[in-house]
C-alpha cells in the first residue's frame, strides 16, 4: 500500500478522523446501555461548568489520542510487522479497560451493591471503551505506518519465561495493592466486598504480567537491555494509559481526582519496579527468537 513515506499531513489528518470516530463510536454505545446514569451524582466542578457530555467527550478522546500516539511512537521504531504493532497494542487496551470497568468501585456506579447485575453493566462499559480501542491501534497501524519493511522475525520470550513473568508480575502486584488496601492508601471496598475486590486484584496482575509478555516484542528496540529501557516503555505505553483511564471518575465526581491519580500512581509504580527487576534478568540472559 505504501511504497514511501507517508506525509505528515496525511498522517496528522488520519489519526484526528480515527480519534474523533473512535470517540463518537464510544460515546454512541455508552449511550445504548442497559442501565441510565443519574448525572446528579456527577458533581465535579469541571461537570457543572461543562457539562457531563463535554467532559466524557474530553476524556475519550485524550485517552484516545495517547492510543495513537503509542501506536506512532512503538511503530516508527520497532521491526514489527502493522498488524503485530496494532493488534499487540490494540488487544492490551481493550482488556485493560474491559478488566480496569470490573474494579470494586461499587460507590461510583448506578448500583447500590455489587451483584451479577454490576459485573454485566460493567462489563459492558468495558467492551463499549475496549472495541473503540481495539479497532483504533488496528486502523492506526495499518493506515498510518509504512508496510514496505518486511519482517520476518521478532524477539519473543518463550512459554516458560512468559509464564514465569506472569506468576512474578501477579504475586508481586496482589501484594503491593492489598499493603496499600491496608494501610489506607489506596480507598477500596475490600471490607464490604473481600472476594470480589481481591480476586478482582489477582487477576488485574495476571494481565498486567499477560500485557507485559504481549507487548515485549514491541519494547525490545533499540537500547532495550539498558536496565531502565522496558520500565520506562512499560510506564508510557501502558501506565500512563491505566492513569488517564482511572482520571475519568476524578473528572465527573468531586474530590476523587487525588485518590484515582494515587491508586493508578502506585499502580504503575509497583510495576515500574517489577519491570525493572525483570529487565536485571533481561540484561544477564539471551533474548528468545520466534517467528511472526
């Protein structure tokens, strides 16, 4: 499709069409849900000043735009194939907020108590964010990033490493959000909801190790072996992904923004130092090689 580069402009006028879609498309299924929201309890100075439609418009299409600039950023520089690049960044998005809506949040949702009817709605708010998303990175990668590369192989890490992150990244997440639970920093409902809350907690950290195995190939470019390489690509691709999405419930209910900034900080915070543990292995062992 492309034989050379593609402008600027082009690119510039592609992206804000898919943004300003992917928003509307967002929007129009939030609006289909099941269950209505009482916008009385969205009482946030930046909700009575603009209203709450202008400032879901808003988030979605920051939370968006940081989608696409991802894609550009890891695309431009990594030997990976479009569809590797959109489908990678596309899939960790999507299950990152279908997984993020099912966080027991009970207080800020239109139930009064978390039952089946709460992980459906949920659920649906998730894939209503998630699908946008998704087709997002495709379209993206796709219509924005040069096909005229071939490649034929990425770096991997192998079943075995995989399922030994995935087990480190999960333990080492559980423990970091039950200490916050516990000492305060983070305001949960785990004392009203304990199996819910905390089976919630374990699975996030499963994705989380899940995200970093999908997205490895798209991280080992470049100086990717210097020891605060994959942390810092780990933060910027998906942790300050997981902030901005955590943001929305700080922009429409009043004093929240600090405590939803604080549990995604930490969040990422915990994983930072868990990448930058595994990246220590990274630096002393040789990368795995796999085919596309």
């Amino acid at each position: 499709m492309k034989e050379k580069d593609l402008s600027s402009k082009r690119v510039i006028i592609i992206s804000t069409l898919a943004i300003l879609f992917s928003t509307f498309f967002a929007i129009i299924i939030h609006a289909m849900l099941p269950v209505s929201l009482d916008v009385k309890q969205f009482n946030s100075i930046w909700v009575k000043w603009f209203g709450f439609p202008v400032i879901s418009t808003f988030y979605f299409l920051f939370l968006f735009t940081h989608c696409v600039i991802m894609v550009r950023y890891i695309g431009l520089r990594v030997m990976a194939s479009q569809l590797q690049i959109g489908i990678r960044l596309g899939i960790v998005y999507a299950m990152m907020y279908i997984l993020g809506m099912q966080e027991v949040i009970v207080k800020y949702s239109p139930f009064s108590r978390w039952n089946l009817e709460f992980v459906k709605y949920q659920f649906l708010i998730g894939i209503g964010d998630g699908i946008p998303a998704l087709l997002l990175c495709l379209v993206i990668s796709y219509f924005t990033l040069n096909s005229h590369v071939q490649v034929k192989e990425i770096k991997t890490l192998g079943l075995i490493k995989s399922i030994k992150i995935i087990s480190i990244t999960a333990i080492a997440f559980f423990i970091g959000r039950v200490i916050f639970y516990q000492i305060g920093l983070i305001d949960s409902e785990c004392a009203k909801y304990p199996i819910p809350c905390y089976v919630w907690t374990a699975l996030f950290g499963i994705l989380m190790g899940c995200i970093y195995v999908i997205l490895y190939p798209l991280w080992s470019y470049g100086n990717a072996l210097k020891l605060w390489s994959l942390p810092l690509r780990f933060a910027l691709s998906v942790g300050l992904n997981w902030i901005i999405f955590n943001s929305f419930i700080g922009l429409i209910i009043k004093g929240t923004m600090f405590q939803m900034f604080l549990r995604s900080g930490l969040d990422i915070l915990v994983l930072f130092l868990i990448s930058m543990a595994l990246g220590i292995n990274e630096v002393s062992s040789p990368h795995m090689i796999s085919r596309i």
